[in-house]
C-alpha cells in the first residue's frame, strides 16, 4: 500500500480525471491523497478520499469576471498564468510541502507550478500527467492557437513546415510570464529551472499523457519517458445515474441533440442558450440542454415539450444517447465525446479548446465553429450536415471503438505501480 498525492487546479475538466485515477488507485489497494482548492473538498470527501487543500483557492463558480477573462481566447492562457497561479506560488509551495509529508509518490497536473520545486526540495518521486496534446507544444504536431484558429484553413503543408516556429514562438513569449517563478527559486536558494510551462513541468520519472491515442504521437521532441494512456473517464460528481426526468424525455421520442458548456464556460455564456433554441426549432427535433442552474431558471418558461433544460448531467451516461452532441472541446468533455460514438458541433472558446476542436474536425467526427459565430440558422445548418452526412456517425462509431479499448486508469496505475 502506498501513499499517492495528487495535485491539481482548474475546472472540473481538470479534477475529475484525477478522481477517476484515485478510485483505480484505491481498487489497488493505495491511499490517494487529493492535494487541490479547498472549494472541492467537499466533492473529494464525497468519493471517499483523503484531502489536502492547496492554493490557489480561486473558485470560478463564484466568480463570472474571472471566468470572462481565463476564457479570453487572446489573453485567457496568459491571465491564468499572471493573475492566478503565479501570485499564490508561495502560498501553493507550502501548502503542497505539508501535503507530501509522508507521501510514497507524487502525480502533478500541468497548473501546479509549485510541484517541480517540491519534488526537487524533498526528493519524492514523481510522475508528472498532460491532459491534452497542446501541452507537448511539438514542433512535428501542428496546433492550432486560441487567438488564431484562422490557421486551420491554411494548407497542411504549411502548417508543418511552421509549426517548429509556432511552437518556438510560444515558448518564448510563456518564457516571460515565468519570471516570477524564476525569482521564488532563486529566493528557495535554486537555480533557474527550464521553462517550467513546458519542459520544467515533466517528471524525469515520466509523464503519463492522459488522452486517447487517436490525437496522435509521440513524437520526436516529446520528453523521455511519456505514456499515452487513454482518457480517465469520470463525471460521478454529475450523478451516477441519469435523473428519472431526463430518462423519461429520452423515452419519449428520438434521440435528442445535446448542449453544453461544460463546467467553466457555463457560468458565462447566456445568448449561446437562446441560440440553441432557435436552432433546435428551426430544425424540428428534440433537444437537452445542460445550461447549469442559472440559464436553466431562465430557460425554463421558453422550452416546448421537445426541449428538456436540465442543470447538468453525467456525459457519460448521456451522450450514447444523443444523436449529436454540441460541445466547446475541453479535454474531458471531449474525450467522453469520443468515447460515445456520436458526430460532435465543436465551439471552443481558449486555451486547449480550438486544438482539441481541430483535432476532431481532423479525424472526421466533427465540424466546428467559432462562438462568435454561433447563431441559430447557421448552428442548424451545421447539425443538418452533421445528422445527414453517414461518414461522421460512421468515423465516430470507428474511434468510440479505439477509445473503449484503452486501459487508460490501468495503465496509469501500472506506471504508479512501476516508479513506486
């Protein structure tokens, strides 16, 4: 039995892979330590798990002005970085610090910047984790960035011959932002670490890419040591079952389009509903949306009897029955997406999304748009050509396919298992 800290920070899309690895874990015969914002340790306690909160404690939910400006697709990344986690660096070390005592081994998510230097101060052995192909920055892996998802149009040829100068450009321009965390180093008595957003990050114990392998790699210039494990399903904080009303309108006719915002855009977006519904009646079909518990107060008085508005619900159990699912792309929702079989309307908004999007428009099992230009005639326009065209349902079933073979949390665990 080992004792097994992990440490994370962000959204939903950023715990519930971490949750799906302790209760794999757990089965093991291990004792996960949850080390994340004091505002989950009621959903950590609630699965059964130890806790260990860790700063930063900045809560989206409560805050719609910060989830505004995360989200920004030009300075989103940036005010993650600057505004967030490198002010509460301090604070994140020490509360980390006192969470690894006693600790077998650590698992590190990309955010948690204190991590490096803990595992560099006490020893511990550890195994840093990626939850999206973006975070590589590979120069043989064309991305596609938040402020310019124009790009996507330009021939691949090119996209490959610039994409060593895109991914340079990205690490000289995050590089800056770092300087803060160069300076708390220096003031622990520490040399300057390598860029910590990209190769500073990675364990040299080993990385565990915790993604299907249908987004590609590895690749050349990849850290030593890196494995694709499959996606870590787990949305039970969402219910582990579908709610009585939501199996009822599934009952109740064809199998609907599905809507949502996942955990963080949610709290935002307010016109990206209305749209929904007129595209919903513009197309005669039925519909679910998972517009969270404000817009669902809102919408409630506007939805016919082919439309059910709900606060949320477990992906996993919902998007095998949809006929399509509409989704802004972060990793979490997109791999469940995956996993479901079912043709996807991508709408990303920042940071991982528009890759995340792109990557699925390339394996032939989505289209994608941008929110800016999300209005109710050209969202049914698209979901028609989703719906009638039989390759995307055809591609998707293919990869839900690949995706329900990966051993993703026990092949995490093996790794665990192997460094401990």
């Amino acid at each position: 039995m080992a004792r097994v800290v992990i440490t994370t920070w962000g959204s939903f899309g950023d715990v519930n892979p971490y949750l799906g690895l302790a209760t794999a874990l757990r089965a093991r015969g291990h004792v996960p330590v949850m080390a994340m914002p004091s505002f989950y340790g009621t959903t950590v306690r609630d699965a059964g798990f130890a806790f260990a909160a860790v700063e930063p404690d900045a809560d989206p939910a409560l805050d719609p002005a910060l989830v505004r400006k995360v989200m920004d697709p030009r300075r989103g990344t940036e005010a993650i970085f600057r505004e967030i986690l490198l002010p509460h660096l301090p604070a994140a070390h020490a509360t980390l610090m006192a969470a690894v005592q006693g600790a077998d081994c650590m698992i590190t998510h990309p955010a948690a910047l204190a991590a490096p230097i803990v595992a560099e101060q006490t020893g511990i052995p550890w195994l840093s984790t990626v939850l999206s192909p973006l975070t590589f920055m590979s120069a043989y892996d064309p991305i596609l960035p938040p402020p310019a998802t124009w790009v996507r149009h330009l021939p691949w040829w090119v996209l490959r011959k610039t994409a060593p100068w895109v991914a340079d450009a990205g690490r000289r321009v995050t590089s800056r932002w770092m300087e803060p965390l160069q300076e708390f180093r220096a003031s622990l008595g520490l040399p300057r670490a390598i860029h910590p957003i990209f190769d500073g990050q990675h364990s040299p114990y080993g990385t565990l890419a915790l993604y299907s392998k249908v987004f590609g790699g590895p690749f050349a210039d990849w850290p030593q040591q890196v494995t694709i494990t499959g996606q870590l399903r787990y949305d039970v904080s969402h219910g582990a079952v579908l709610s009585p009303e939501i199996e009822r309108f599934l009952d109740a006719g064809d199998a609907p389009i599905v809507f949502t915002l996942g955990s963080s855009v949610v709290l935002i977006a307010e016109q990206f509903w209305d749209e929904c519904l007129d595209a919903t009646r513009r197309m005669g079909g039925r519909a679910i949306l998972l517009a969270g518990p404000v817009q669902s107060a809102r919408l409630q008085s506007r939805v016919s009897s082919n439309v059910l508005v709900v606060d949320a619900a477990p992906h996993s159990l919902l998007f095998p029955r949809a006929a399509a699912i509409v989704q802004p792309c972060g990793i979490g929702t997109t791999g469940t997406a995956l996993a479901s079989g079912r043709p996807q309307l991508a709408v990303p908004y920042t940071n991982d999304q528009p890759d995340n999007a792109w990557r699925l428009c390339r394996l032939g099992v989505a289209r994608m748009m941008s929110p800016r230009a999300y209005r109710g005639r050209a969202v049914a326009r698209e979901l028609t050509t989703l719906l009638s065209a039989p390759g995307y349902r055809q591609q998707a079933e293919a990869l839900a396919a690949v995706v329900a073979s990966e051993r993703g949390a026990e092949l995490a665990c093996d790794r665990i298992e192997a460094l401990l």
